[in-house]
C-alpha cells in the first residue's frame, strides 16, 4: 500500500483556503447597481421602441421626435440612484410632452413610475417631498393631450403613484431612523467603553501612586537614618512599579480586545493587601472561597472595589488598620472595607473614586453605601447581586 503524499495534500489544503469565501465570491460575481440600471433603462428603451414602431402610422412625421422622448424617458430611468429629482423631472417632462404632442405610449407611464417610488426613496427630504407636486403637475399635462378626453385627473391612476412615492418615502424615512438608533446605540456603546477603561486607569494609577508616594514619604524621612531599611524600600518600590506596569498593558489590551481573563481579580486580593501594607497599613482581608466562582466580570469589579477602597484609606484615612471582606450571601457578593482612620468631615462629597465605585455597582444592579463607621474610621459596604441568580434579575 502506498504512502499517502502529505506533500500533495497540505498544498491542496493551502489552496482551498486561499479561495474566497462564498458569499464573497457572490459579491464579486454580483453587477453593480449602476449596470442594472442601464439594464433596466435598455429593457424600457427596448420595449418602448417596439411600441413606438407598431405605431408609426399614427406617428408619422413625428416619428424621430417620439424616438427621442422614448430616450429621454429611458436615460432618466438609468440616472434614478445618482441624481433622483433631476431624473424624475426629465422623465415627467418627456412622458407629459409625449402625450401632448406625440401618441401617448402605454410602456413609458411604468417607466416613471418607477422614478416616482426612486424619488421618495432616495431624494432627500425636501428633494422627495417635491414628488407629489411633480405628480399632480405632470398628470394634468399628461392627460390634456387631445388624445384623452378626461375633464380631470383619473383618481384611481393619481392615487396609484402617490401610493408608490409613498412606499419609497415612508422605506427611505424608516431607514433613516433606524440608522439614527444604530448611530446612538454605537455611541453609547463607544462611552461606555471609555468610561470603563477610564474606570480601570483610574483605579490602577491612582492606587499605584498613591503607594509608591507613601513609600517614598517613608524613604525620604529615614534617609539619614537607616540606609538598610531605604534600600528595602526602593525595592519595594522597583517591585510595586513592575506590577503596575504589567497590570496597565493588561488593561490597555482592551483597547486591543484582548484577553480579559488576563486582568486581576480578587485571586489577587494577598498581592493587594502586601503592597499596602509595604505602604504602612496593616489589612486583615477575609475571602470566602466561593467568591473565586463569580463570573469573570464581577470578580474583576469586586477587585477594583476593594483596590479603590484600600486606595483611599492610604490617602485620606491616615489609617493604620483595615479590614476586607468579601463573601457570597445568597445570591449577592458582599464587600465591606472598614478601616480605623479620621473617618469622614461632615458634608463631605465623594470624590471621583467613589464615583467609580457607585458604577461598578451600579452596572450589576447592585447597592453601595460608604461614611463613617460604627467605632471611627471610614466604612465601604458594596452588595452586588450575582449575575445570572434571581437577585440579579431586575422584575
């Protein structure tokens, strides 16, 4: 038996792939909307013509002009997509000429009515709403010629192209509004979006510079006193900067749609808790186990939470103590931040972290409450109902 020839294969495999997909191949082979207009027109022009020749008895002399109108009419028909108005008032104008001086065609009237409904959907506003003023004009010219003995309009033909410049009007308006959902839909899309990582550089930035301040505060005092101690500072702080650094292309990678699963999480709560306490404050954090089983996403914001929280109580608090905890209750994620600092001055204002915290939670339905605690200090509480639980399911 011989051996296959892989050789052979993986080229023909490599070829296959390089074909065009189906559908684009469709696209490729479809003719352009300028061609199918020029076909059409050709179709009309045709069709016209022969009419135009079964007649010419009655035509007589005037036979090259009524071959001419026929053109006319059939190169605005092809004009319909580019220049709308321009080419319904060139047919109308031809087809009203047509049954004035001429022998009226039962072929050409089809022809605008199709530059009718083209008109009310691809005109402009103005440009369209022209259509029925055009409509009434050229029925009056079209049937006074002296081969129609109407005393007025036929209703019944005058509602048949109004109807059809109302369909192409009422398309081309729906169209338009739907174009106008999808245009603030994309921008509300494209806020949020910045506004979220805005959120995360926020959070990240300002928590890593608040530690590396504290730590160089540190440095700084005990620079003349303790050189051992200033070196294990730097190399703190050389290692809370690579951590920062790491941590900032990670969330700038969602600029680039990476990966989100590669940004922290509360897995990364002993991380946090060392690098503030490197900052001076000494954090007991308790984590129920269970909470590493929350969706991504909220697992990410729950981090932030705490990561904000802790921010504060190093610049504001001028705590020593702070206490973490996270814990499923339920059908909701419990994260209460506690700290032992100078608390919160009356009427204080929350600041643009605890703005971030406020839509952290508010984008999982949740609650937050935040100001003095029981014994002094600072207090964060944050219940965020678990995505895909009845809590979380807004009645």
């Amino acid at each position: 038996m011989s051996r296959p020839n892989w050789t052979s294969a993986r080229a023909a495999a490599q070829r296959l792939r390089s074909l065009p997909a189906g559908p684009a191949v469709w696209r490729r082979l479809r003719p352009s909307t300028a061609a199918l207009d020029l076909a059409l027109a050709a179709a009309f022009l045709a069709a016209m013509l022969v009419e135009r020749l079964s007649v010419a008895a009655r035509i007589g002399d005037r036979m090259p002009a009524a071959l001419a109108l026929s053109v006319l009419i059939a190169g605005a028909l092809a004009a319909h997509r580019r220049l709308p108005l321009a080419a319904y008032l060139v047919g109308s104008a031809a087809l009203s000429a047509e049954a004035l001086f001429i022998v009226p065609s039962p072929v050409s009237p089809y022809a605008n009515l199709l530059g009718l409904y083209s008109l009310g959907l691809r005109g402009t506003r103005a440009q369209a709403r022209l259509g029925p003023v055009i409509v009434l004009l050229g029925m009056v010219a079209y049937f006074s010629g002296p081969t129609h003995t109407y005393q007025m309009v036929p209703a019944a033909v005058l509602f048949v192209w109004l109807l059809a410049w109302a369909l192409g009007y009422g398309w081309a308006r729906r169209q338009e509004e739907q174009e106008a959902a999808r245009r603030v839909l994309r921008n509300q899309v494209v806020a949020d979006e910045r506004v979220r990582i805005a959120r995360e550089l926020h959070d990240l930035v300002g928590h890593t510079l608040n530690v590396l301040l504290v730590q160089a505060g540190a440095a700084r005092r005990l620079l003349d006193r303790d050189p051992e101690q200033i070196r294990g500072l730097l190399g703190t702080m050389e290692h809370t900067g690579r951590q920062a650094l790491e941590e900032l292309d990670r969330v700038l990678g969602l600029l680039h749609q990476e990966e989100p699963g590669l940004l922290p999480g509360l897995a990364q709560l002993a991380s946090l808790t060392e690098r503030m306490e490197q900052a001076g404050i000494r954090v007991t954090a308790r984590v129920d186990p269970a909470v590493h089983q929350v969706p991504r996403p909220l697992n990410l914001s729950a981090y932030r939470i705490v990561q904000e929280a802790l921010t504060n109580t190093v610049k504001h608090g001028r705590a020593a103590r702070a206490e973490v905890s996270v814990h499923c209750d339920g059908d909701v994620l419990d994260v209460e931040i506690r700290d032992d600092g100078v608390g919160v001055a009356g009427g204080y204002v929350p600041g643009r972290g605890l703005r971030g915290i406020a839509e952290r939670v508010r984008e999982f339905g949740g609650s937050v409450e935040h100001g003095a605690g029981e014994r002094g200090g600072f207090r964060l509480h944050a219940v965020l109902p678990i995505p895909g639980t009845p809590a979380a399911v807004v009645p």
